[in-house]
C-alpha cells in the first residue's frame, strides 16, 4: 500500500501486506488489482491473498479481516466499496460459495455476508455499485440487487362499530 501526496506526487507513507500465499492470477494481472477506496476517515484495501485491511490517513493499520484465498481463474479483480458506516465486499467465486460482505467500517468487523444462489462457471469480477438505497453487482450473466433501507409496515388498530357504520380508527 503506498500513499501519495495531492500536492507533490511524492510518498508519504508505504506499507507491505505480506501474504503466507499468493492467490493464481491471468499472466498478465497482478494480484495488486483491487482500487483502494476510502469514506473520508480511512483508506481500505483488498488483497485476495490476504483479506481485507483499513489504514488511517497517516499509514496506521486500523483493522484487518484475513479470507480465504478466492477460487478464481484470474485472480480476485474486485474493488472494497465504502458506504456509510460499511465497507462492502464481492467475493463472487467459482464454483459455489460466492456471497456479498458487508464489514463495519469503524472497526472491520464483519456485519453481513449474504450467498449467492447457484453455481458460476467461472466467477464474476465486479465491484458492487451503490445507487440510491441499493447495492448492484454484476456477476456472470445476470445483474442482482440489494436494498439498504429499512422498512417496516404498522397496521393502525381499526373498531367497527356496528353494522354499515364507518370503521374510526383507534
């Protein structure tokens, strides 16, 4: 992880994230794919070697969630997307097993994490879309979205008073 300065393009801090294995990747990729994303208060990067990590501004790790290795035929190519208080995650992998993660972004715990039905051939690479109150991700053939906002219906209580009268509400 190396970070730059806006004003002069010089480094301001570098960090090594070592990873104990080293995730297959097409020969022309590097397993350094994903883009570093950030909500203002820190910067947090994916590594499909090693997980996913948040730095503050100054190159202190805040927080680190090792995962597997992902099951891809040219490496992981997703990118973390910071959303309000979460960071979310595609790990859309080959086989069975892929799912959406959603980690807190204060202290990288995770929050959710919701599966994918069915089978990919071959794995889907995209980083998830936030429009509105949704999250979109692409995955291979098809285009599924998940809705952030809360909702909740209130039944008011209703008494009939008798016969052909008009229901007050209570």
């Amino acid at each position: 992880m190396i970070a730059l300065s806006l004003q002069d393009g010089k480094v301001r801090w570098r960090r090594a994230v070592p990873a104990s294995t080293i995730e297959k990747v097409h020969e022309v990729s590097s397993p350094a794919t994903a883009t570093p994303a950030t909500d203002g208060k820190r910067v947090y990067i994916y590594f499909g070697s090693v997980g996913l990590l948040a730095y503050d501004f100054d190159g202190k790790e805040l927080s680190k969630l090792p995962l597997p290795l992902p099951r891809m035929s040219f490496g992981s190519g997703t990118s973390p997307v910071a959303t309000g208080d979460r960071v979310l995650l595609n790990r859309d992998e080959q086989g069975e097993g892929g799912y959406l993660l959603a980690v807190r972004s204060s202290d990288g715990s995770e929050l959710w994490r919701h599966r994918y039905d069915g089978r990919q051939p071959f794995g889907a690479y995209a980083t998830p879309v936030v429009w509105n109150d949704a999250v979109l991700v692409h995955r291979n053939q098809e285009l599924v979205g998940f809705s952030f906002r809360e909702w909740r219906v209130t039944m008011a209580h209703t008494h009939f008073v008798g016969r052909n009268q008009r229901p007050r509400a209570g």
